[in-house]
C-alpha cells in the first residue's frame, strides 16, 4: 500500500491527478495501471466527508478497479505533497 498526500493543494476543474502504479516483482516490474482523478472526483471526496472509492476499471488494463481517496478543505494557504515517488 501506497499513501500520497497533497495538502493546501488549490484544485481547479482543469485539475488532473495521474497515478502510475507497478508491481514489484523479482526479475521485471511490470505496469499495473495508469488512471486519472478528476476535479469531480476530488470535490465528490470533499462533499461526502469520508473516504470514497472511486471506480477506475475503464482506465486501466484489467489489473485496477477501484482507487481509495479522501479530501477536505483547508484554510492553510502553503501547499505540501508527502509521499511521492519517481
């Protein structure tokens, strides 16, 4: 399991959130899926007030079918991202 966190982050309807995901095998890491968050499903995280699971299965390979997000709103003005990778 893998946690990312974006905080204060400004969301804007042209906001994209692309997530790579790979599994890690002994002799090749292979590509799981690669999905996009949109600005709904962001804002439908924020309006429900819990943990959503947002359906990907149309944007992946067969191999992902749900992302888990949460979001809320914030009144800090300084953004932060923890728990990102390259």
């Amino acid at each position: 399991m893998f946690n990312a966190g974006y905080k204060n982050w400004p969301l804007y309807k042209e906001n994209r959130f692309r997530i790579s995901l790979w599994d890690a095998d002994l002799f090749k890491n292979d590509p799981i899926a690669t999905v996009e968050l949109t600005y709904n499903d962001e804002m439908n995280a924020i309006k429900v007030e819990k943990t959503t699971w947002i359906n990907v299965a149309e944007q992946g390979n067969n191999q992902l079918l749900f992302i888990q997000i949460s979001a809320s709103e914030s009144s800090s003005k300084k953004s932060f991202i923890d728990g990102y990778k390259y």
